[in-house]
C-alpha cells in the first residue's frame, strides 16, 4: 500500500517536472495579457552620425549584418551589444548598399552601387551583386579570417536596385526590385545570367525627383509580396516558377512610408515604415503600430526604419537565452533629415520584443 503511494507521487513528480526540463518555456502567440503598445525600442547599436542603414540579415549565431547606404560598406552587429562593431566588406566601385539575403550556412548576396543623398540621385549602369561567404569570419578572435567576396553579376540596365529575396534556393534564383525602374530582376547566381522578369503598374513610382517604386520584396509560396513605398501600399502578385507572371499585381493594404518587411508565423506581416518613423504589423488590409509612431512617446524612439528580420538564436537547455521572439530592426537615424540637409543622427540596429505578435 505505501509502495504504490510512493510510486504513484514518483509517476506524479515526473509528469510535472520533466516536461519543464525537456521543453524551453517559450511565449505564446496568444498570449492573455499581451505587452501594451506601443512595445518598447532597445538601441543594440548606435553608428555615426551620418550614417544610413539600408537593410539587415541575421546569422545562423544570431550575429546581424547590415549594410550602409551612405557608404559601400557591410558591418557585423552583435546582437547583444556587447562585443564591437566589425566591418566586413568595403565593396569596390560603388558609393553605397542597398538589400541583403541569405541562402544557405552564412552566405548572403549584398547588392552594392553608386548613388547621393544629397540631391537624391542615382548613377544608373552602376549596380551590382555581390557574394559574401562569413562562414570563417571573425570564428578565431586571434586570427580572424576575411570574409570571401566575390562580384555575381553586374546590372548595366538598372537604376535603382534595392529590395532581394530568394526565388529557389536549391537553383540559388534571386529576386531583385529596381526601385526606380519599378521592376524586377531574376538573378541566377550560380552563373551570373540576369532576368527582368516583371514589369508591373503597381511597382511603379509616382512621377517624382526620387522616386521609389517597389521597394521590399518576399516570396511566399507562389506569391511575390512587395511594397511600394510611393505609392504606399503593399501589394502581391502571382508568380512561376521561374519568377515570371501572367497576371497583374493587386493591392494588400495601404500603409504609410513602407520599406522592407519580414513575415510572422501567425500570417501577419511586420513592415518597417520608413517614412512614418515605426514598425507596423499587417493582417488582411488592417495596419497597427507596434513601434515607434509620430510621438514615438514612452515605447523609444525608431527614426527611419529600414528592415526588419527576427532573431534566430531558439530556446535549448544548454544555451536558454534566445531572441527568435526579438525582431531586429536597422534604421537611417531618419529619412527626413537627408532631404533638408540637416543630418544630426546616425542610424541604428535596434531590437522590439514581439512575442505577442510573432
């Protein structure tokens, strides 16, 4: 009688405890009492003043690249803020950067050109892809290893290339927008052929001094999902296998100032509005600020952004620290000081919990 009591406690203890050491707590979408809005801004890094961030890609150990628009430069954050800035790459012939992808164990495609701020010009013929192999960089603190970059492809046609994203990754097949042109290329990076492959109303730019047509561009299935930072709005279209389309673009939800984009695994899309200074989330046609806003008030302030990626260090015993609920968040310092010549910030990789709204 005492030896079932004892085992059926045993049995009991188990159920409770072992699944609370097996599996990590980790957040849930739904949560009861979700964070307030709007959600708090943490500052991982400050860059000079001056300095434009353009877009962000996060690494297999949490480690951010960001690339500068006012400098052909691509720079390695850490995540935590605790070790410093390093560069990885000046690219040649060029004045700036603009998107950066992924594909595979740390190899990203960064797209590099010549352009100015100061009259908000481009020099059209000047853009070009790249490939950066961090797989060895900065592994041995002693003895770092460069980063292996070498030229993809030149675009003697484009003007403004911008946005990237993978069309296949097993054939390596990117997407990429020219923001000016209000287009799209397919880049076949293992050999270097080059595509426009969609030319539609919807990417256009309005007729202005600088225009920027299509700006962020993801696939999602056998939809291209882009913005249209003019004509404020994101859009879809279906697409081929090969990128193409017979169909035109239609309108998902209009939203102001936006720029590049990540989406959620509850179907939501997060949008870095750069012209309205906040993070916003899209689900059906409806926009919420998350961060940031016109008073940017006790949240933080979020001046300019750019791109947004989340985290990808996951919750395991060994290692409990995570931030794949942590959306990353490169910022220009503040797109309306460029245009009035009174630059007085840099910009930032700044970072907001989003666990409620992953």
């Amino acid at each position: 009688m005492h030896f079932c009591t004892l085992f059926s406690l045993v049995l009991l203890f188990a159920s409770l405890v072992i699944p609370s050491l097996s599996t990590p707590s980790i957040p849930s979408d739904f949560d009861l009492f979700p964070l307030p809005l709007p959600l708090p801004v943490k500052v991982v890094h400050q860059f000079p003043v001056g300095t434009w961030l353009e877009s962000l890609a996060v690494r297999r150990n949490g480690k951010i690249l960001t690339t500068a628009l006012t400098s052909p430069e691509l720079f390695q954050v850490d995540n935590r803020g605790k070790e410093p800035v390093k560069l990885v790459h000046t690219f040649p012939d060029a004045t700036g950067c603009t998107g950066i992808v992924g594909i595979g164990r740390d190899v990203f495609y960064v797209i590099a050109g010549k352009l100015s701020l100061s009259d908000f010009s481009t020099v059209p013929g000047s853009w070009s892809v790249y490939r950066v192999d961090v797989r060895h960089h900065h592994r041995h603190t002693t003895n770092p290893k460069p980063a292996q970059v070498s030229l993809v492809a030149n675009f003697p046609e484009a003007i403004l290339l911008n946005g990237i994203t993978v069309l296949s990754r097993h054939r390596k097949w990117l997407l990429i927008s020219d923001s000016a042109a209000g287009l799209v290329y397919r880049l076949e990076a293992k050999t270097g052929k080059v595509f426009k492959v969609l030319d539609d109303p919807l990417m256009k730019p309005n007729s202005t001094a600088f225009g920027i047509g299509i700006n962020g561009l993801k696939v999602v299935g056998d939809l291209l999902f882009f913005t249209n930072s003019n004509r404020k709005i994101l859009a879809r279209i279906p697409i081929e296998k090969e990128g193409t389309s017979r169909h035109s673009a239609t309108l998902v939800a209009r939203i102001d100032g936006p720029d590049d984009f990540v989406f959620t695994k509850a179907k939501g899309i997060l949008v870095a509005q750069n012209g309205a200074d906040r993070l916003g989330r899209v689900i059906g046609d409806t926009v919420t600020t998350l961060a940031g806003g016109a008073t940017h008030g006790a949240g933080g302030q979020l001046f300019g952004p750019t791109a947004v990626q989340f985290g990808r260090v996951k919750p395991v015993i060994a290692k409990p620290k995570s931030d794949w609920m942590k959306a990353y968040i490169s910022t220009n310092g503040g797109t309306e000081q460029y245009s009035t010549g009174n630059v007085t910030r840099g910009g930032t990789i700044s970072v907001v919990d989003v666990r409620d709204y992953r």
